[in-house]
C-alpha cells in the first residue's frame, strides 16, 4: 500500500556537524513533501516543503532535495545547534478518494545535537 | 499557530466511555483533518473534512466518528473508547487540496483510555 519509509529512527551528531535524513515513497504520482519537527510536548510545525517540479529548494541551514526517478527525498541540516534536536518528520502528498489530497507520513526521525 | 485551537489538552477516561474531542478555528479556512500519533507510526489520518457537513474517512478511522455543523468546529468522537486508542491526537487545517496542501497543525489533546 501507500507509505513513506524513514531513516534513520534516531541520529545523533555533535555540534556544527551536519545531519541528514532521508524518505522513500511508494506512490509516483507524489507531488508535494513536506518536513515537519516536533519539539517534545509540541505540535509539529512545518519547517520546509518541495514540489514535484523543484529539484532542491534551501531556507538558511536546511536543505530538501528530491529525487523522483528514485522516489526519495532527504532533509538536510547544516552548522547543527542543539535546538535542532527534535523529532523531524517526513511526508508525501497522495490522491485520495474524491480528488482530494492527503499526506502519509514516516515514522520519525528523533535528532539529538549534543554541545 | 494558525489560529487552531483543540479541546480538552489532557483527558484520562475509562474503557467504554464515549469521548469527544474538539478542535477550533479562527481563519475559516475549508479543510480540516483528524489524525493520531503514536510512538513508531508518525501520524495517521482519521477523518477529513472539505466542507460543513462533508466529511470523510482516512487510513484509521474504525471506532471514530467526526462531525461538522460549522466551517469553524470539527469533532472527533470516540463512542465507546478503547485502550487502544490510548494516543495524542492532532486536528489541522489547509487552504487547499491541491499541490499546495500545506497542513498546519493545532496544539494536540492526549487521550488516555484505562
């Protein structure tokens, strides 16, 4: 069926190193991916999202790439700063009955930057 | 935040029960969803809204129910809660249901079923 696979479960990195988190989807006719982070006890509020027609697309030290042919997309973080840390979702766009779109999302990937 | 606003924030109830869940908008936007979260499955859809009085299942809908008698008011209802359905629950809302279907989460209300 529909799915969104996410890797890592659980990354770890250091301060100012870079991390990187990847997404697999099953449906070709995706079109929209959004990321999401969630603090511990908070909502999940989008952080960056691509379209279909964008191959990458930057806002400041995070970065979304897209590859279609290989239906995987992946978020990248730059200069790491521990209020990075958070658990970060992935998410593809998918026709639903009527017309209408919704998002399947991963697992999640919880990110701990340490000082 | 998107003017969403949910309803209770924290509710323990007991197996059997019916339970209802609400969640608020102040921007009148057309789409509205239900999803729960759980640990290892990010978050699954329950039931979506595209109008007042339209409404429609998502991936994980058995045992829920949703009502919308107002653009501003979607109800999630649980008629007889169960424990496994012990979980925290997330309304949203988006503009479109296009390309652009930016969904915009409210602050969330835990459930817990004994």
């Amino acid at each position: 069926g529909e799915n969104v696979e996410q890797h890592p479960s659980t990354l770890s990195v250091q301060e100012g190193d870079s991390a990187v988190i990847k997404c697999t989807y099953s449906d070709s006719a995706s079109n929209y991916f959004p990321w999401y982070k969630q603090e511990l006890g908070k909502r999940p509020q989008l952080i960056i999202d691509i379209r279909s027609n964008v191959g990458e697309k930057k806002d400041q030290r995070i970065a979304v790439t897209l590859n279609k042919t290989a239906k995987h997309f992946s978020l990248h973080i730059t200069e790491t700063q521990p209020e990075d840390s958070a658990v970060y979702f992935c998410a593809a766009s998918m026709e639903f009955s009527g017309g209408y779109n919704k998002l399947i999302f991963g697992a999640g990937t919880r990110l701990a930057v340490h000082p | 935040d998107a003017g969403i606003t949910q309803s209770p924030r924290h509710k323990v109830t007991e197996t059997g029960t019916p339970v209802t869940l609400r969640c608020h908008q102040t921007e009148n936007h057309r789409y509205m969803y239900w999803y729960r979260q759980d640990p290892g499955h990010g978050l699954r859809l329950i039931h979506y809204s595209y109008g007042v009085k339209d409404t429609d299942k998502g991936e994980v809908s058995d045992g829920y129910s949703v009502s919308r008698s107002k653009t501003e008011d979607f109800l999630l209802t649980l008629e007889s809660a169960t424990s496994s359905q012990t979980s925290v629950y997330f309304c949203a809302i988006s503009e479109s249901r296009g390309v652009t279907d930016t969904q915009y989460f409210g602050p969330g209300t835990r459930l817990t079923v004994l």
